[in-house]
C-alpha cells in the first residue's frame, strides 16, 4: 500500500535502520552480510504497531583507535535508559525510566537492580558481537564516485587516537595515518591543509574564534603556525615542499595503483616541531 505520511511514530529506532528500509522501500537485493537495523516499513505503511517492535540498541561513544568496554554508552529500550559516562572520570552507571523521565535526571538504578543487571548483560552480549572485528582497519575510499574525497585528523589512526576542533585550534602537537583504498589507477592531487578550504586560511595563518556558536571549542582561536616544510608518505613514496606564509596547501601528485595504501603527512615549523596536516583532500585527475 501507499505509505502514509502525517504522524508520529513512537517506536525506538536508529540510523542503523535507515538501510534495511530503504532497501525494502527500494525493492533493493542484498547478498551481503545480515544487517543489524530493523525495516521500518510495516511502522510507515501502519501495517505494525509502535508498541510491536521491542528491542534493545547499544550506543557508544569512543572516539578511540582501540575501543575500551564500559566507555561512555547507553543501553536503551523503549522503557529504559542505562548509562554510563566516563569521558571526565570514573563515571556512575545511571538508570533511567525512559518515558517518565526523558531528559535523564532522576537515576532510579538503586530502586530497580533488576532491571541494571538485565541492561548489562544486553550491553555485554552486544559487545561480544562487535568486538571480533575491533582489529579490521576501515580504509577511506578514494578515486572513485566521490571525488575529491576530504578526511581528516579525526580519522588519523596512532597512539594517542582521534581528534576533534579543542586540538586542532590550538595546534596539537600529533600525528597519525590514514589507511586509503585507491578504487582507481591514475594521478592523484593531494593537498594539505592546516584549516579546512571553505575558510580559505593560509597554513601558517590564525583564525578568529566564532563568537555566535554555542559550543565550548568555538570559542578557542585559531593559532597560527610558522610552517615551513610539508612533506607526505604513502606507501614507499615520500615527497616534501617548502611552505611560504602565504600558501594555502602544499600540493603533491602522485600516481597511485588500485589496493589500500597507507598515508601519512607532516607539517615541519621553523623549530624542527612536526604535526601531522590536519585536513587533507585528494582529488583523482584522470
């Protein structure tokens, strides 16, 4: 039947359910692996109710190379939030009743052990299906529809993990790889970037915090590097550049094979410190 439109619906859904459904809503065949959301469609077409679609979803917040159990996530069911933080501290496993209390701020886990003990064993049995593949390295895709294809630090895989703008205002000291999957042979332009292109800042150039955001790193100014050298690595072949105080990027060409690749690019300043470049975009040319 037609899909209806114009009401709510109430179920517990996640953006892991956006590719069964569209696959359904596409008549779209799969020979891959089983996905792990759920088809909406019944939910959209009202051929199933809200409240015939239990289940229990598992969110994480890691922003690490090698995940850690236990940090920062939510075990959620249609009545229940479970949560524990730990980003600024140990942290307190926190128990919610969902619709009672949906802004999260009466921890009810005390009055109902049962209910905590049940929600970590769900959270256990989902980590023991997502861990067997915490050593698979998902390489960027690059060279194919998408083109240029931009990545960033926060995607750099290295000791000390991934980054967002508290470290690139400031210009941490770090450095990492990114591991590439070059769909197509041919040359390559890649340019390295210390801001991102839209603000069209040089590399060695500040820029001004955003005063009208609300978020705490907007307002940490951008601070200026002296740069003098970039230089990049992927696989066996490594190319350098001097860096005026005006340029923009440092670009590089390389003719690159199809297979996965591992990149790597550095940012040397006028006392011999090196940062990786924090903002990279690769563009196939032919």
């Amino acid at each position: 039947g037609e899909i209806a439109g114009g009401y709510d619906i109430n179920a517990l859904t996640a953006h892991l359910d956006l590719l069964p459904t569209l696959k359904t809503l596409c008549g779209l065949e799969s020979n891959g692996p089983e996905l792990d959301g759920q088809d909406l469609t019944p939910l959209l077409k009202k051929q199933k109710a809200d409240h015939e679609t239990p289940r229990v979803l598992c969110v994480h917040n890691q922003q690490r190379d090698n995940p850690q159990k236990g940090k920062d996530y939510e075990v959620i069911t249609p009545e229940w939030r479970l949560a524990q933080t730990t980003e600024w501290g140990p942290g307190k496993l926190e128990l919610f009743k969902a619709k009672e209390d949906p802004g999260q701020e009466n921890d009810v886990s005390e009055k109902y052990p049962e209910v905590v003990e049940q929600l970590l064993a769900e959270y256990d049995q989902w980590w023991n299906h997502i861990s067997n593949r915490f050593d698979d390295v998902s390489p960027i895709f690059v060279g194919g529809e998408q083109n240029p294809v931009p990545i960033t630090c926060h995607a750099w895989h290295g000791e000390k993990g991934l980054y967002n703008q508290w470290h690139v205002r400031p210009g941490l000291v770090d450095n990492g790889y990114w591991p590439i999957n070059v769909v197509k042979a041919g040359a390559y332009e890649i340019r390295l970037h210390r801001w991102p292109e839209e603000t069209s800042a040089s590399i060695c150039a500040p820029i001004p915090p955003r005063k009208n955001k609300p978020f705490v790193d907007d307002f940490v100014p951008g601070e200026a590097i002296p740069v003098r050298t970039a230089k990049i690595k992927i696989g066996e072949s490594e190319q350098t550049c001097p860096v005026a105080e005006t340029d923009i990027c440092a670009k590089f060409t390389f003719q690159l094979e199809p297979g996965i690749h591992r990149l790597q690019t550095w940012f040397i300043d006028e006392n011999g410190t090196e940062r990786g470049a924090y903002y990279v975009y690769i563009t196939r040319l032919d």
